[in-house]
C-alpha cells in the first residue's frame, strides 16, 4: 500500500514475524515429508518447505534492502516447477505400474 507521501506501509509488519512464518511453514513440510506415506503428499510437503525458503529470502531481501534474495527466488520457483512436472511424471508412472502412491509399497523398485 503507497500511502500519500509516495512511501510503502509494507515495512510496518517485522522482518521476524515473516522469518517466525516462514519457520513454521519450514516445520509443516518437514513433518509432512517425514510423517506421511503417500508420494503426492510428499511432495506437496517439499514444495510448502520450498516456499518457506521463498519467503524467507524475500523478507530478508526486504530487510537488506537487496535483490539478490528475489533472484534466489526466482531461481527456486524454476527448480520447483521442474520437481513438480519430474516429481508428478514419477508419479504417474508408478502409479500405473504398481496401482499404488505408497511410500513403503514402492520403496524396493524391483521389476
């Protein structure tokens, strides 16, 4: 929001408290990919830990007033849309394979 005076009122929420999200979106994920069995859900548990980094280097790119954290960004969301379209090809393939997205089903990938 640009307030009259051509100044941002973003600055007004703490880096910390995005840093403090961040950490919990980080923690969420980890547990989904740690606790959880099923493939899809795993990997959406890596892509919310993905986003988690995200943010985290937006707030301190905000913080340092630097780009170079939204170029790290930018360059994770490419990382991220290529897991997701090899991550879901595996998938799939799997999937018609074994008739199953369990973890522990397809833990031994013998013929």
């Amino acid at each position: 929001m640009i307030t009259k005076k051509g100044k941002s009122n973003v600055a007004a929420v703490p880096t910390s408290w995005f840093l403090l999200l961040s950490a919990i979106l980080f923690v969420i994920g980890a547990a989904g990919v740690l606790i959880r069995r099923d493939m899809l859900i795993v990997l959406m548990c890596v892509e919310i830990m993905m986003n988690a980094v995200n943010l985290a280097f937006i707030a301190f790119a905000h913080h340092l007033n630097s780009l170079t954290g939204q170029v790290f960004v930018f360059i994770v969301i490419a990382v991220a849309a290529v897991e997701v379209s090899v991550g879901l090809a595996i998938l799939i393939g799997l999937n018609r394979l074994r008739e199953t997205t369990d973890l522990d089903d397809v833990a031994s990938l013998k013929g």
